[in-house]
C-alpha cells in the first residue's frame, strides 16, 4: 500500500507532462496539415542529391560514390570533350 504514495505522483507528473506536451505541439502546429504528408510519397519526383558524412557528397544504392566529374565532361552522344582521349582518367 505504501508504493502508492510513491506511483500516484509519478503518474500524475506524468500526466502533467503528456497535457504540456500535447498542448505545444498543437501551439506550434503540428496538427494543421495531416494529409499532405501521408500523400508526399505518392508524388513521382527525381532524388535529390544528399549528403552523407561517411560516404561524401553523393552516393548510389549500393553505397559507392557516384562520380559526376566524367558524366559532366562527355557530349550527348557519349564522346568526350577532349576527343575521345581518356588517358589519366579511372572509373
């Protein structure tokens, strides 16, 4: 019986802090939109460029970087800029 005069003040403390946090949350609108989200990962849009501390500025699925030097550097038709001379470069 006496381990009640410790767990119902914790539990009202508890619950104390639970209202607070419910109340801030609508305060500060966390509650406005409730569909735009849920709907966002229907939308199709291309990735977007991320940054990864441990991988560098980009990476591909499979956790390589991806290397934008040489993509930029070719023509539409594959070529490169320098006529097709590839010397110094690796992939």
């Amino acid at each position: 019986m006496n381990i009640l005069l410790a767990l119902v003040p914790i539990s009202l403390i508890l619950l104390g802090l639970a209202i607070y946090a419910f109340v801030w949350a609508v305060r500060n609108g966390q509650y406005d939109d409730l569909d735009t989200p849920a709907l966002d990962i229907l939308v199709d849009r291309p990735p977007e460029a991320s940054f990864d501390r441990e991988r560098g500025p980009a990476s591909d699925a499979t956790g390589d970087a991806i290397d934008t030097t040489q993509d930029a550097d070719r023509n539409n038709d594959g070529r490169n800029d320098d006529g097709g001379n590839d010397e110094g470069r690796h992939a």
